[in-house]
C-alpha cells in the first residue's frame, strides 16, 4: 500500500509500505476512506519533534475490512471513525471519560500511521465507533474532522465551561480553535469571541457561532477581551495555539473564578507559577479525549445538524501530500484532506 512518511523535518515522502496485518485478536484493520493533516504534524516537519522515517497521520475514516477474534462492536463492512488515542474504554481513568490517558493509551502515529491506504487499530472495540450506516460521500468531511480537530475542540469548550449565558473567548484560530467555536455555540453559549487576523478564518468563525473578532494578541488582546467584558474577562476561553504568548493571553483573559481550557499542544511554553496563583482560575486540557465525544459528534453530523467539515479548505491525493504539508507550514492552508 501507499502511505506517508516523514524522513526528516521538512522531508515528507509518498512511498510503499507493508499492508497491515492483524496481530492482537483485539485489533481491526481499516481501509481508510479519507485522512488529513494536522497542525500537530507540523511539529516534527519544522523540526520541533523528532522525525525520522515516521509513519504519518493519526485522523481516520473508513470501512473495516478485517477484525481480530476479540472484537465485539464492529465487524467487516462497518463505516468507522477513530479516535487519534487508542484507548481499551474499559479501565478506571476511560470510564470517567479521559480515554486519552487510558492505561493501554497509544497516540496513532509512528508505528500506525494513517496517511495511507489502510491502518491495523489495536483495541478496536474501545477506539472505533461505527456510523449509523454507510455515509453519503458529502458527510466524509465532517465525519473525518470528528477524529480529532472537532472532538479536540469540543473537549476544549467542555473544559472551559462553554454555556448557556457565558462569554467564551477561543484563542487561536486554526482548525481546532475554529471547532472551538463551533462547540462553545452548540453548548449554548451566548457570546463568543474569536481571537483572529485572517479574513477567511474571521468568516469561518463567524458562520461557526462567533459574535466577535478580536485582531488584537497578548496583553492588548488581554486588554480587549476585558473591555468587552466589563473588565472581567471571560467566563470561559479556550487555548488552541500552545505558544507562550497565546498560553499567557488565554490566562489573561479569564475572568477570576473562570475556566480555562488548553489543547494547544505547548512546546517551550513557562507558566510562571506566581501570574497562575494570582489568575485564580480552573484549568483543564491536555490531549482530547475524542473517544468520550464520538458517538455524540457522529450523531450530529448524521443528523446534518452540525458541518465542521468545512474546516478542510485545501483537498489532494495522498500521493500530493507533500504539497499539503507545505501549503499548512506556509499557512496557505488551515486544514488540509487527503483523498484516497
């Protein structure tokens, strides 16, 4: 098969991999009907994590083509979407819904790799979720968004207390922060302001539920968000850029005795200790747990109820994929589909 890897930072390739095989009798094998890239991928493309000769990809959609003996919830012939953690959603810490961090956790990439043609997923039954049926092929998109930037969004405005009558501010206006935006709106919240100074991205927030721009970033943007709070700050605000000045800026603005949600994945980033004591507010992030999320996410989307498919503004071949990576580094893209 066909599949993704990166050689070295800035060296991705399109090259012949073994098809995967079945090895635990708990795993499946998928024949991926569309993948993506990630702005987590940019990571080791810019050098900032390792990579050397890595399987590609961790967002997934397709049909199970195979299963293991064990395997209980889906069967050959099934749509599924996966979660980018391989979670058993059994233990102690998946049961109260942090399947991200379940005792057998697996990130899928490197030894997985889903930029490819097909995808062996230990632990089928506690990562997969099957659709209602097989999807109209106007769903993919948003199906395949589920995998992660929808359900990494959602978890973020779940842990910032999105709400009806709150205020929620999304720092970042990637793919995620954009899902971001799209939860907090679906949780009922009654204002949203979006932190953004790209034209089409500004457009996009505000068909996802965004009541508000703000160009501004660090403490004029702190200063910005107060003022359109009653010098407050808001209730809820959400970080999905994990740089230090996005990290101190979505501190800033939360109001004292708010929530604080981060999912930007934050290399370098310092808290200084002393800014967070005096912010007195609640923090909760880390990597999503998109398996908790799934079978809600997947009913929206089948019920035409939420879109966030939209976030793909740049579709290729896998066998372009270097392109799409090139084109999400020099931000000509957000969010990049690969097509297979």
């Amino acid at each position: 098969m066909r599949g993704v890897i990166m050689h070295a930072a800035g060296d991705v390739r399109v090259e012949d991999r073994d098809d995967p095989k079945i090895i635990e009798p708990t795993d499946a094998i998928v024949k991926l009907t569309a993948t993506c890239i990630c702005g987590s991928d940019l990571w080791p493309y810019r050098g900032i994590e390792p990579a050397d000769h890595t399987l590609m990809g961790h967002e997934y959609v397709g049909v199970v083509e195979e299963v293991g003996s064990a395997v209980k919830t889906v069967k050959p012939g099934d749509f599924v979407v996966g979660s980018f953690v391989i979670s058993d959603n059994t233990c102690e810490i998946c049961r109260a819904g942090f399947q991200s961090k379940c005792v057998h956790a697996e990130f899928v990439h490197a030894g997985i790799g889903t930029q490819a043609e097909k995808a062996r997923i230990p632990l089928a039954d506690g990562t997969l979720v099957a659709t209602p049926g097989q999807p109209d092929p106007e769903l993919i998109p948003h199906l395949l968004a589920a995998s992660d930037v929808l359900g990494t969004g959602w978890y973020a405005a779940v842990a910032a207390e999105a709400g009806p009558g709150k205020t929620v501010a999304v720092v970042g206006d990637g793919a995620v922060g954009l899902m971001a935006v799209l939860a907090a709106k679906q949780l009922g919240a009654e204002r949203i302001i979006a932190m953004s100074r790209h034209p089409e991205r500004q457009k996009l927030a505000r068909y996802y539920g965004a009541t508000d721009i703000v160009e501004e970033r660090g403490e004029e943007g702190v200063a910005k968000i107060k003022e359109l709070t009653g010098g407050l700050g808001a209730h809820s605000v959400v970080e999905a850029v994990g740089t230090q000045e996005s990290f101190m800026q979505a501190v800033g603005a939360t109001r004292g005795g708010g929530h604080l949600g981060y999912v930007g994945v934050n290399y370098d980033v310092q808290i200084p200790g002393i800014e967070l004591f005096f912010a007195g507010i609640h923090t909760l992030g880390g990597p999503a747990p998109v398996r908790r999320f799934l079978p809600h996410l997947i009913q929206l989307i089948w019920d035409r109820e939420i879109d966030p498919g939209k976030v793909f503004d740049l579709t290729l071949p896998l066998e372009q994929a270097p392109e799409g990576y090139k084109a999400m580094d020099e931000r000509r893209a957000t969010k990049v589909l690969l097509t297979l």
